[in-house]
C-alpha cells in the first residue's frame, strides 16, 4: 500500500498507527507500528492483532470473535 503523504497520513490515522521516518546516514529506516487487522464479512474491524502475540493468543481471540459472531 502506498499514497502520497496525505494519503499515507489518512491512512495511518484511520488504522490508529505510527509510522516517522529514520534518518541513518545517507539512508533511512522507518519506525512503525505492527498489527494484522482482522473484518468481519461485511468489512468491519473486528480485532487487531500484535507482532509480539503468540498463535495460541491470536487463535483465541479469534475464536472469541467468533463467538460473538
């Protein structure tokens, strides 16, 4: 996915996430954050999942998620 800056600052802004550009030497890193989204069949977040969760965490609040569905 990629946009000019605006785009990308609406984007992120929708997602709730971070991102700032790095500078290191002639180069640069970006911080950012890291999730993986989860929607319903209609489109709707449901649930945001963090890098550092394990699959047995994820696995269950998916199927928590799929409880209430």
């Amino acid at each position: 996915m990629r946009g000019d800056l605006a785009e990308t600052k609406a984007t992120a802004d929708a997602f709730k996430v971070f991102y700032q550009k790095v500078p290191t030497g002639s180069s640069y890193t970006m911080d950012h954050t890291s999730l993986s989204y989860v929607f319903d069949q209609k489109g709707k977040l449901r649930l945001a999942l963090r890098h550092d969760q394990s699959a047995q965490e994820c696995a269950s609040d998916i199927k928590t998620l799929m409880a209430t569905a």
